[in-house]
C-alpha cells in the first residue's frame, strides 16, 4: 500500500480519474483533499497540454489535490502510465490536510490542518521556458484557459 497525492488528470472529475478505478490496474480508496505546505509551479505545457508540477519549491503556489491510498498494482500501474522516471519522477511531498473522509481503523480522522505525505508526480527533467508559463493553484483540464488535455487515445 502506498499513498498518492494527485494534483492534475487523475483528480476526481478530470480525464485520468477512470484510471485509477479500473480494477484491472489495481485497488484505489479516495483518503482527502490537501495541498501542498510548499509553492509549487503547476503548469500546462506541451502539445497535448499536459498538467506538471515543477519540482521548483517556493515558486508558484501552494497545490490542491487528492491523496489516494493504491495498492501495489496500482502504484506500478500509475508509474508506467505516467511515464516514470522519464516523464515525471515519483517523490515524496509535504500535504496539509484540507478534509480527511476515509475511515481509519481505530484512530481518529487526521483533523484538517494535519501534516502528512504521500508519493507525487512532479517532474525536474522540463524545458526551459517552463518555469515562466502560467501557474495554476488547481487545475482543471476543461477551466477557462482554453488548453484542453489532449487524452492519451487523442494523441497521433
Ligand atoms: N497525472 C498526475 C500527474 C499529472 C497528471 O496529469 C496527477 O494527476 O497527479
């Protein structure tokens, strides 16, 4: 078991989501909502508008996302999905917890405010002029700047 904090298609409602709940890839449980306790640089970049933390802490803002639990199927499915370690690198990331709704067994629900960690695809390996694009605090693949993600079955 491992936990995710996902920040960019895999979010509830965005292109990927489905991904994680095809029981073919694995088990996924939805934990909480978080974000980031440092800035981060969340860009929309490439061809296909493709969501990227830069791994650039103090610039940006701080990132709202999901924390997921995955099974170890999942975790080496997202890994290959997300192009791992070419495309992005999976790090470890400091999250305040925003709201925790998954049961725990026997303690209490971390209350909001909580520190915890889970893995992210965040990336250090992105072009030059990445830094400088436009920084989102949430992304949204259908929100009002227009770069539609361009899914996987989309791309030629
Ligand atoms: N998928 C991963 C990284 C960026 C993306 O689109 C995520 O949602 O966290």
């Amino acid at each position: 078991m491992a936990r995710v904090f996902v920040y960019g298609t895999l979010k509830k409602g965005q292109p990927n989501y489905y991904r994680m709940f095809d029981s073919a890839n694995g088990k996924t449980e939805f934990l909480a909502s978080a974000r980031t306790t440092q800035k981060y640089p969340l860009v929309i970049a490439g061809n296909y508008n493709i969501p990227f933390l830069l791994n650039i802490p103090g610039q940006g803002h701080r990132i709202q996302g999901e924390i997921y639990k995955v099974d170890d199927r999942m975790l080496r499915f997202l890994d290959d999905f997300e192009g791992v370690p070419a495309m992005y690198q999976r790090t470890l990331v400091k999250l305040e917890v925003e709201e925790w709704v998954a049961q725990t067994e026997g303690e209490e629900r971390p209350s909001a405010g909580s520190i915890t960690e889970a893995f992210v695809y965040s990336t250090t390996t992105y072009q030059p002029d990445w830094p400088s694009l436009r920084s989102y605090e949430s992304y949204d693949a259908y929100g009002g700047h227009g770069l539609e993600y361009v899914t996987r079955e989309g791309r030629d």
